[in-house]
C-alpha cells in the first residue's frame, strides 16, 4: 500500500457500480452482527439454552466454509454480476423464512441457507470492487474494509431497534434491505468480463499448497476462534438489554471500522505488517483475558476495545490473503476463507458448552489461547509470509526490518 491517504482519495472516487455493491456489502455484514443484541431475547422466546441458540452462527459459517468452495466455480461461469444477485436473493428469502420461524431448529436451518447466498455474495462482491474500483486494490480493499466495518457496526444496532419489539423483526428488516441492494445491483452493476479459464471446486484446495496462503489461513483460523467467541458468546455473558447491547456492540463494530481503514495502513507503513498483525493479536489476547475476568464494567470496555484489534487484523489478514501468493485473487481468497471460517462456526458452539462443562472464565481462556497461537504462526512461518510484507513495508525500513514477528 503507497499510502492511506492515497487509498483514502481513491475510495471517495468510485463508478456507481461499486458503491452499489459496497452498498449491499454493508447490510451483507450486518447480517453478521445483527443477532448479537437479541441472542437472549430469541433463548427467551423460543425456549432454548445459550448453546441451542449460537447454533445460528454455526450454521451460517459452517455452509459459508464450505460454500467458499463453489463462489469461484459459480462466478466463473455466471460472472460476477449474476452470481452477485443469486446469493442477495437466497439471503432475501432465507432471512424472510427465518423471521416466520416456530423453532430454533427452523431458525437454524434458515440461517443456513442465509449463510450460503452470504458467502456467494460477500466472496464475489470483494473481487467486484477489486476489478471495477478506481485507485487501485489498495483503494479498493479500504472500500471493502470500510463497509465491513459500518456493517459489523450498524447491524447490532439495527438488531437492537428492531429487536426490542420482536425478535423477529430483524430478519425481515435485513430481508427488506437486501431487497434493495438487488435492485440496485441490478441497475448499476453490468456484467464482469469472465475469467479467461474457469475456475474448479478443488482449486481454492489447490491454492493452500502455497505456504504463505497456508500460514495466513491458519493463523486466521485461530484468530477468528477468538473473533467469534467475542461475537456470539460475550451477549451472553454481558446479559444485557437489547438496546444496551446494540449500543456497545455498535462502539465495538465503530472501533473495528475506524482501526481498519485508519489505523492499521498507517501502523503498516510505520511498523510492517507482520509485527502490526503479531502485536495485535497478543494485546487481543490480553484483553479476551481480561474481559472473562473482570466485572460487568470491565467486560463492557474490554468488548468495545477488543474492536479495535479486530479491525487491525481483519485488514492485515485480507491484504496476507490477497497478495501472498500467485493464484488469482478470487481462488486466493477462496481458499482463504474456507480454511478460516470453520473457526467462526466452531466458535459460537464450544465458547457455551465449555462454559456448561466448566465455568463462565474458561472459554475466554481458551480464546486468548487461539488469539496467541494465531501470532505464533505469524513468527514461525515469518519466511513464507515475509514476501507479502515486504511488499506492504515502509520504503525505509531495511530488507529483514519487518520486527520480531518476521524476523
């Protein structure tokens, strides 16, 4: 990345066409967090235990990892902008269906089908920008970065508005709002020259034989143990109104965007990415600990703080994913995300039953353990990582100068 605020110039300077998908990014993201204020209150009215309910973060990212497998081999043959429209018109139906649900297992079944017309949407839309935006792919993964935050951000909002009159409403919000980014897509978005060869189901597998993607997804896939145990777990824990949630969940997907578009290019600049990316997810550890042993006060702050060292690491992690190695982005990033979003259905199901087999400190224990072995990956397999960030280093820093965790 030359600089933020080159990349920053270039995200205020887009075609309609990628502000549309960015558009329909954003409630895509929402859809993500839009459950978090009102996990106790859909406990609470369909009669089920924490662990029943997380299942609705287990089942999206569970079909979402293995949907990552079929984005590629969908688009390259439908293009882009259909494949766009076909996963915004599964989430419309599926959040439709799951706000009419009489069961958590109905619910759970919905959210499934959510989760696959999410990853076709969300794994496209990001190679979409990358191709049709004006600035660059530094410009064009800020934009990407930027409306993943708002939508991490404004979705517990959304849920927590709508949410404290029904628990239902939420899903037929989202399903109104995706409504809208379809016709917009429709309008504004033409049709994405193919790729020249098509892509396969096992060439994301493929892509992974490349260390450096290798190392990035593992590494991920720790982290994002700990990104979904904050998630789906802490709402729990926090044991609070909607309103109340929604408003410090809304603080925590602010930090998140801020720290991804603002803070962490600059940090990169000044530190590299790999030291940037080792130190952040230590000090996410640290505070994933100190969230699971501290008051209610401190809970609350620590859940807000703990956006800003997401934010750092999701645009490290994306920048790693899309760069590191030789294979196209799309099957790059394919391969990425199939690797690192098991964690995320993992998750939300082992953080309640390891506090039902033990007590509620542990399974933030065991984040802050996933959080540290994210950053041992990052120092032990520093040399496969190294070329990327040498790329993504300040134009002074010596050739090995990337810090401790690529040295």
């Amino acid at each position: 990345m030359d600089s933020f605020d080159a990349g920053a110039g270039g995200i205020l300077r887009q075609p309609k066409a990628v502000w549309a998908t960015a558009g329909a990014s954003v409630v895509a993201f929402m859809g993500i967090g839009l459950v978090d204020p009102i996990l106790p209150s859909i406990a609470q009215g369909l009669r089920a235990t924490p662990s029943q309910v997380s299942l609705l973060f287990t089942s999206y990212f569970l079909i979402t990892a293995v949907a990552m497998l079929l984005t590629g081999f969908v688009s390259s043959r439908i293009g882009g902008r259909r494949t766009l429209l076909v996963g915004l018109a599964f989430v419309v139906v599926f959040a439709g269906l799951a706000g009419t649900s009489g069961s958590v297992g109905q619910l759970v079944g919905f959210r499934a089908g959510w989760g696959l017309g999410n990853a076709l949407f969300v794994s496209t839309a990001l190679a979409v920008i990358v191709g049709a935006a004006a600035g660059g792919s530094a410009a064009a993964i800020l934009l990407y970065e930027s409306a993943l935050g708002l939508g991490m951000a404004c979705g517990p909002l959304l849920g927590a508005l709508l949410g404290n009159a029904s628990w239902r409403y939420p899903f037929f919000g989202t399903a109104t709002l995706m409504a809208i980014g379809f016709l917009c897509i429709a309008v504004f978005l033409k049709e994405q020259p193919k790729p020249a060869r098509k892509t396969s189901i096992l060439d994301p597998i493929k892509a992974l034989g490349h260390g450096g993607l290798a190392s990035a997804a593992v590494s991920a896939f720790f982290y994002n143990y700990t990104f979904f145990t904050v998630l789906a777990f802490t709402p729990f824990v926090l044991n609070m109104t909607p309103y109340r949630s929604g408003a410090v969940f809304f603080a925590w997907g602010l930090l998140l965007a801020v720290f991804s578009v603002i803070v962490a290019p600059r940090m990169q600049k000044r530190f590299g990415s790999l030291k940037v990316l080792g130190g952040s997810l230590v000090l996410l550890a640290v505070d994933v600990l100190v969230l699971g042993y501290g008051d209610h006060t401190t809970a609350v702050v620590c859940t807000i703080l703990s956006g800003a060292f997401i934010g750092v690491n999701n645009t490290v992690y994306t920048e790693l994913a899309l760069g590191v190695s030789d294979a196209p982005r799309p099957v790059a990033s394919a391969g990425y995300n199939f690797v690192r979003w098991f964690a995320a259905a993992a998750a939300p199901y082992f953080a309640p039953k390891i506090e039902e087999w033990t007590d509620i400190h542990v399974p933030f224990v065991v984040a802050a353990v996933t959080a540290v072995l994210g950053a041992v990956v990052v120092l032990i397999r520093r040399r496969a990582l190294t070329h990327e960030a040498e790329e993504l280093q300040p134009r002074h820093a010596t050739e090995d100068g990337v810090g401790v965790f690529a040295n």
